[in-house]
C-alpha cells in the first residue's frame, strides 16, 4: 500500500563525514567500498563510450532521424544522487566525464570544464526533490510526472557537455545536432526508461535503511520558498535554454527567411508563455504557502494553550519543564519553578457562579503575563493550580518574584457582569537540583512547598525545605 503524499519524507542526504565519525565498520565498508568500486566502474564505462563509438548514434524513427548516446556512468551515478545525496553521484560522474574528454585528446582546462556537465544535471534534479517532498519510488501518477519532468531539464542542463565536446572537436555547425540531440534524448531516455524502474525497485529498501539512521543524514534546513524557486528557475531556464538550442539548430537547414522569422517569433512569444507561467506558479505557491502558515499556527496554538486563558497547557507545560530541567543540569545554573493555587476557588464558583470563576482564572493570568520576564514562561497545569518558570533564577528572586506576584492578584480585582472581587492564591517555590533524576522530583517538591503553604494559612509562598534551610 503505498504512502499519501502528507507521509512522504522529505529529501536528505546521507553526510559521508557522518558515516566516516559515527558509521559502524560494516556500514562504512560497504557503502564507502561500494562508492568507490562504482566511480571506478563509471570511469572505465566513461572511457568505453569512447572506444565504442556510443555517441551520436542515428536512429530512424517515423522516417526522422534521432540520435542518442548511451552513456552507463549515468544510470549509477543518478541512482546514487537520487539515493543518497548529490555528492554521492556527482564525484562518480564528474570522474567518469572528466576521464572520457582527456582520453579523446580534450585539452586539460576544457576537460576540467566539461567534467561539470552531469553533476549539474543532477544539481537541478535535486533542487526540485529539496523544494517538493516527491515520493522517489515513482508509484503514483504524479511521482512519475515529476520524475520525468525532471529528467528532461536535468539532461537539457548537462547537454551543455555537447557544446564544449563539439568546440573542442571543431565540429562546424551542422554537426551539432547529432551530438547535442544525442546527449540530452539519451539522458532523457536513459534516466525514464532505465533508471526510473530500477529506482522504483531499489528505493523502498534505501528509504527504510535511511529511516533508520537518521543520525547519519546531513542536516538540512527548512526553505521550501527558496527551493521552489530554485525549481522554477532551472526548469524554465531548461526550457528557454532547450528551444533556443533547437531553434538555432534548426535554422542551419532552413534556407527560407520568412520562415526562420516566423519561427523566431515563435520562439520568443513561447519563452514569455514559459516566463508568466513560472512567475504565476510562484505567486500561486507563496499564497498557499502563506495560508498553510497561519493555519499551522493557529493549529500549533491550539495544541499547545489553555483556550480559557491563554497559557500553555499541561502537555505544553511538561514538555518545556522537560527541555529546561536538561539546559539547566547541563549549563549548572538555577532555575525556578512557581505553583500557585487560587484560595478557597470553590466558593468563588458557588458564590458567584463558573463564569464569574472562569473570569478570575482569565484575571491571574493576565496578572502572571504582567510581572513574568520574556525568559519566563506560565502555564494553567489544571483547574485553578498555575505553574510559572523562571529561568536563570535563584532562591531569593524567585521568592521576591513570588510575593510580588501574589501581592499583585491580592490587589487586582476581578469583574464579571455587575459582580466584582478579589482572590488570593498560595505559591510553592522549587529550584533545580543537580541530584535529582528528572524534572518530575523538581515538581513535586514545589508541589510540595504548596501544600505547605495551604496548610499554614493561605495567601502566602513557601519554599521548598532545602531552599528554607540554605536561606536560613
């Protein structure tokens, strides 16, 4: 059963540093003895197509005749870009191209240059897989239509090899086009028809193994604007870059010049088309992209406040409690922990009835809002008990902290309707301790410290007793 697209992982790259430090032996054997057994391969076959004459190969087709190259180091070296990451093919296929210039005679600096063609190609391919999570085993109609759209820019962008392999081989002007055409059809063909279907066979089994090592994955930062854009440009840049190419081959065989400004004008109406549809498709993106945003938002908010008063919830509230008991133990300093209960909460609700005791959990909270710091954060842990912490604070200031704060709601008055009055709340106060084995002994201890504080009267705060003792 094969995955909605919402479940399909995003494209990472297997980090060969990552491998190198945390990799087991066996895993850094074979994956590194396997790349490096494949570059050799891809050099030898790169070499091949030379002695073999696979360049340039003439094929009728509907009394046409098409030409094709078939080049080998390219099925490995895609299936190892688009499997693992882009320096995993693009090292293969810079080697195997570099190889095959300098084996026909291409000069040093050129051959340097010529290198580049492929890897570019695979650049572009992985742009698009960054700025679109694609599932890569090409099930689903609009997986392998993206795939193939793919292929066709990528080949287009490395067929740029073929201009720098007919200059260098001082072909004239109408023998360009079996070695352009060659190179970027047999790419485009070769990449569909062979890669395609041994990427659908092989990416299940390498997506489960990358799954299960995502400590080896090199990180990748979340810009899906910048990648789509990037994805726009190159595929409209391949198109632009391939109708110009053809068109200027073209009109080597045409020897009519009304036609040849019909089909320039031509050209240039289809390169506007192209231009408006890639900026419409942007503007069209970053307005969904904008939408998706504040829903997420509102989502994410929802997920993690208390509706009635606006603080974290519970599970929010534990998960940060969690996060700052790890920064605190780690760094050494002090952090303190606030729970506060609202006195004698019940009579409120029966005396003035539960809307009049939900406007007074609105009130503390907004008087917790009004004396917490940036650093802070509070949170409604359940029914009328608060929790609030401090970070990077010691027992005296939060014991100054908690007076103030209890001060202040003893004098903010609460008003509902035609109703108006005043609450007072008791504080527990508990600073981390570096020998306790989890956040949720810091808890209770102010936990604790509260209970303390309802037993000894009310409208106080009580610290902790180790904290009770060290100020003493």
């Amino acid at each position: 059963m094969s995955k909605p697209d919402a479940e399909v992982q995003p494209y990472r790259e297997l980090s060969p540093l990552r491998l190198w430090r945390g990799g087991s032996r066996r895993q850094q054997a074979c994956l590194f003895g396997g790349w490096l057994a494949a570059l050799a391969l891809c050099v030898g076959l790169g070499v091949g197509m030379v002695v073999w004459r696979w360049s340039g190969i003439p094929f009728e087709f509907g009394g046409v005749a098409i030409y094709l190259t078939v080049y080998p180091p390219l099925w490995i070296c895609l299936l190892l870009t688009l499997a693992l990451g882009w320096w995993w093919g693009a090292i293969p296929a810079y080697c195997a191209t570099l190889a095959l210039g300098l084996y026909s005679g291409m000069p040093l600096p050129w051959a340097l240059l010529f290198g580049l063609a492929n890897p570019l190609g695979f650049a572009v391919m992985v742009i698009g897989y960054q700025a679109i999570s694609m599932r890569r085993d090409l099930r689903g109609l609009s997986a392998l239509l993206f795939y193939v759209q793919q292929s066709f820019v990528a080949s287009v962008f490395s067929s740029s090899g073929a201009l720098i392999w007919s200059y260098t081989n001082d072909y004239d002007r109408t023998a360009l086009l079996p070695v352009w055409q060659g190179w970027w059809l047999g790419a485009f063909l070769q990449s569909v028809l062979i890669v395609g279907p041994l990427m659908a066979m092989l990416w299940p089994r390498a997506e489960r193994w990358l799954a299960a090592h995502p400590q080896l994955m090199r990180d990748t930062p979340a810009r899906s604007r910048v990648s789509l854009l990037g994805l726009l440009a190159s595929i409209t840049l391949g198109v632009v870059v391939y109708g110009y190419a053809t068109f200027s081959l073209a009109e080597a065989q045409l020897n009519h010049d009304a036609l040849r400004q019909t089909m320039w004008i031509f050209y240039w109406v289809f390169v506007a088309i192209v231009l408006f549809m890639a900026f419409f498709g942007y503007q069209l993106f970053t307005h969904w992209q904008k939408s998706q945003d504040v829903l997420l938002e509102a989502l994410q908010k929802l997920a993690t406040t208390d509706a009635l008063t606006g603080l974290l919830n519970r599970r929010e509230a534990d998960r940060r409690l969690a996060a700052e008991w790890e920064r605190t133990r780690r760094s050494g300093h002090s952090t303190a922990m606030l729970l506060l209960d609202i006195d004698h909460f019940k009579q409120i609700n029966d005396r003035y009835g539960h809307p009049a005791g939900d406007a007074a959990l609105r009130q503390l909270a907004n008087v917790m809002r009004s004396v917490m710091r940036k650093v802070d954060f509070g949170a409604r842990y359940g029914g009328e008990e608060f929790l609030i912490v401090l970070p990077e604070s010691g027992q005296r200031g939060a014991h100054a902290f908690a007076e103030r704060l209890r001060q202040e709601v003893e004098e903010a008055v609460v008003r509902h309707e035609q109703l108006s009055f005043q609450m007072r709340v008791s504080i527990g106060v508990a600073i981390v301790r570096q020998d306790e084995a989890s956040y949720e002994r810091w808890f209770a201890r102010a936990d604790q410290a509260l209970y303390r504080a309802k037993q000894g009267g009310r409208n106080r705060t009580e610290l902790d007793r180790p904290a009770v003792e060290k100020l003493a």
